[in-house]
C-alpha cells in the first residue's frame, strides 16, 4: 500500500523546473521534519529541501541531474509502520537479494553478406562496431577500416542535455536572441594616471554609479509587451563571473550609496559565494544594469548580450599600452578599452554616448571618488 508523496515545492519566484543534484537520504530511512531531503538547482543557485513530515523512506522519484516540474513526485514515504517492515525486507532485507554475476559483453558480429576483410571484421570486434550497420565506402560497397574508426569515433562523442548553469544561460541568451534590439558603442579610457594594483573593478563600479546618474535611461527594465519602463533611483548591478561550469551574474546592491570599503567587501563575499555554489537566490536576481569585466582574460572590445529586462550592458576590455596623440606629440599610455551594449528600441544613441563619455571622465581621475 502506498504511502505519502512529496511533491516539488514551490520554490519562489516565479520557478516552474529545478535539477537533482544529490540525494541526501534513502530507501528505507528513517527521516524527521525539516530534515534535508536533497540539493536541487533553481536559476543558478543550489537549495536543500526539506522533509514536510517525518517517516520512513518508501521511494524517492528521479536521479540527479534530472529535471523535475513543481508538484512533481519526489519522495513517497512508508503509509504506516506494517507497511515499512515489509518494504525494507523487499529492498534490503540481508540474504535475500543476491548480486548476479555480470556477463560479459559480446562483440558484435557482422550479419551475413557485408563485404569487409578479415582484419576490417577483426577491428569491428575490437571497437565494438556492427558492421550490419555501417554503409562502405571501399569498392562495392566493401567496409574499410576508415569505415569502421568513423563509427567508433561517433559513439565516443554523445550528446548531453544542457543542465544546471548552462541550462540557465542558454535560456537567458536564447530570450536576449528574440527580445533585444541591440547595439554598441565602443572607446578607451586613458587609465595611465591610476596607482599601481589599482581594483579595476572598483574603479567600474564608482564610474557606472556615475555614469548612470548622467544617463538614467540605462539603469532601467522594459517590459515589451506592455510597451513600458521603468527607471531604477538604485543601481543593482549584475558582475558576470566565469567558471568551468558556466556563466553567474551575482547582484552588488546600490552601489551608489556604497563607499569603496563596502564594495569590496560586496565582492568578495560574491567570489566566495561563486566558488562554494552558496549563492542566495534573490542575490542573482532584480538586477538594473550588468558589467562584464571580461578584459580579465582577454579581448579589447565586443558586443554583448543585454540580458531582458534589463537594457544596458557594459564590457570592459583588457588594460594595455597604446600610443596616445597630444598636442605636442604622441606618448604611450595605458588605455582602458570600454564596450557599452543597449536596447535600442528605449536607449537612443545620445543617452549611450551620454553614459560612456561620463563614465571615461570618473575612470581617467586618478583616484575612485565618492
């Protein structure tokens, strides 16, 4: 008899979907409420969830890396204590379940009349290759051995559902592919008066708190199905961060109102975050604006993908020497390369240039301001 099922919460935020990433319990557990069930990713950010109830474990319903809707099953529990004897002693009860002895796989033989050479068949076997299923590219018809090495090239390679991280940033920049109009305008900042071990980052920071109260406009979200938007008093900004598996976008909160001490603090508790996969959710979310410092790794300037609702991004290329022009001459300074993306259908091209112009002036002063 069935027991109690546990279905996918409603985890917040309008979420339809996670992924299993670990189990923390099974089959004939005994857990109690609130007790961790599993790890489940949601939009970037791993969260625990609980046990509603406490109880035996009957069944738990998926494996990890799957993907579950909201409301569907999780974990069915054990209907009453009867019930849980029984099916432990199905599943686990010593003695009773007895490992079969494995057998070993069977090459794959050619099926009669496919024209291959006794060292081609021999090969087939070797990779494990129907030769029935191969067309030949030798005389004939005849299979080769570049026939055979083909085929066992395509089997090393599978494909995999996108998952996790990735899942996430494919439907972000899939969503940016149909809904944003874009462009780009591009320039240098001299940074050739910045200390040395200047923060790049921090300097970006101050100069976008800048530079968005000169140009609003782009600190905003639009909404294009009601034809509206809305301008943002903070800026909550999104700093794209890379790793191996995939692209996060933690959230630094009202960085106008914050002095230098504060933003860094900010963002060393975002790496820390990033790097433990701790991340709250409402810290990757409601973001007005996005820096990608990409320069980190290389590259001088790009278009970037505006991720809706917001409208603006900002690239931030790598520092490098280049030759300036002045009155009186040239001289080599170090130059900041700046790449300012935007939806063009509410940014116009006077509100962006408006925006990079002032965010050059707080970058080529030689110290971060307040």
């Amino acid at each position: 008899m069935s027991g109690p099922v546990f279905t996918l919460p409603d985890l917040g935020e309008g979420l339809h979907e996670a992924e299993i990433v670990a189990w923390h319990v099974g089959v004939g557990d005994h857990v109690v409420a609130d007790q961790p069930l599993l790890s489940v990713e949601t939009d970037k950010a791993i969260v625990e969830v609980p046990s509603p109830q406490s109880g035996h474990v009957a069944a738990l319903h998926g494996e990890p890396g799957d993907v579950v809707e909201v409301g569907a099953p999780l974990v069915e529990f054990v209907a009453d204590a009867t019930d849980h004897g029984a099916i432990v002693g199905d599943l686990e009860t010593p003695g009773e379940a007895v490992e079969a002895e494995p057998e070993p796989p069977t090459p794959k033989r050619a099926r009669a009349g496919v024209r291959a050479a006794p060292a081609t068949r021999r090969l087939a076997e070797e990779l494990g290759i129907d030769l029935g299923s191969l067309t030949g590219t030798g005389p004939e018809g005849a299979i080769l051995p570049a026939d055979v090495r083909a085929a066992a090239a395509l089997q090393t390679s599978r494909a995999e559902r996108l998952r996790g991280v990735r899942r996430t940033m494919f439907r972000n920049m899939q969503r940016a592919g149909r809904e944003i109009v874009a462009a780009t305008v591009t320039d240098e900042a001299d940074v050739d008066a910045w200390p040395p071990q200047t923060d790049v980052t921090i300097r970006l920071i101050g100069a976008i708190a800048a530079a968005t109260a000169a140009a609003p406009s782009l600190n905003a979200w639009l909404d294009a199905g009601t034809e509206s938007r809305t301008l943002h008093e903070h800026v909550d900004l999104a700093i794209a961060v890379e790793t191996d598996d995939g692209l996060f976008a933690p959230v630094l909160r009202n960085i106008a109102a914050r002095d230098e001490a504060s933003l860094r603090e900010g963002l060393e508790q975002m790496k820390r975050d990033v790097a433990a996969r701790s991340i709250p959710r409402d810290s990757m979310q409601r973001a007005t604006l996005t820096l990608s410092n990409f320069g980190m790794y290389g590259g001088r300037f790009a278009g970037l993908v505006v991720t809706p609702p917001q409208v603006a991004i900002l690239g931030a290329g790598r520092i490098a020497p280049r030759v300036v022009a002045f009155e009186e001459g040239t001289a080599v300074h170090q130059m900041l390369p700046l790449s300012l993306s935007f939806d063009h259908r509410v940014v116009t091209g006077v509100e962006a240039t408006r925006f990079l112009t002032t965010l050059i002036s707080e970058l080529e002063k030689p110290y971060l301001t307040d």
